[in-house]
C-alpha cells in the first residue's frame, strides 16, 4: 500500500495595507462589541451581570491590545475613532 503525496496550495500572504485594513476594521467590530457589553450590562437581571461585566472586560483588553498594536503600526487612531463615530450615527 503506498501513499500518494498530494501538493498543498502555497498560502498567500497579505500585503502590509490589507493587514493594517483588518486591524482598523477589529478596532471599530471591539469598540461596537464594548459599547453592546456596557448597554446589556445596564439592563442585565440578576443571573447576568457578572456574564457582562467579564465581557466588558475582555472586549477592554482586547480593544487596548488593538489600539497599542495600531500606535506601533503608526496607523492614526484619530482616524480609527472618527470612522467609528460616523458608523455609530449612520445606526
């Protein structure tokens, strides 16, 4: 019984604007997520609150590991937070 090999596609790898694309775009989905956290914390019953409160903190983490990721890459977070703005009035 012998084996055939069978090749594997090479994977592509993304350019430096397509990555920095994709870091723009988990900062604006962490901050929607955060925002979401903190308004299902403020009508949470009983049996969730704490189910919140460690969401808020995780999306927090998060979103301050994105941001310091993104200074580093020199990408402008001014830019970041007005496209969030603009996105949140358009809802």
């Amino acid at each position: 019984m012998s084996e055939e090999y069978i090749r594997e596609e090479k994977v592509v790898d993304k350019s430096n604007d397509e990555k920095d694309l994709e870091l723009i775009v988990s900062v604006l989905k962490t901050k929607q997520d955060l925002d979401l956290a903190h308004k299902n914390f403020e009508f949470a019953e009983e049996g969730l609150i704490d189910y919140f409160s460690y969401q808020i903190k995780a999306n927090q983490t998060k979103l301050d590991y994105l941001m310091k990721k993104a200074r580093k890459k020199g990408i402008a977070l001014d830019m970041i937070n007005e496209m969030y703005l603009r996105n949140n009035k358009a809802q």
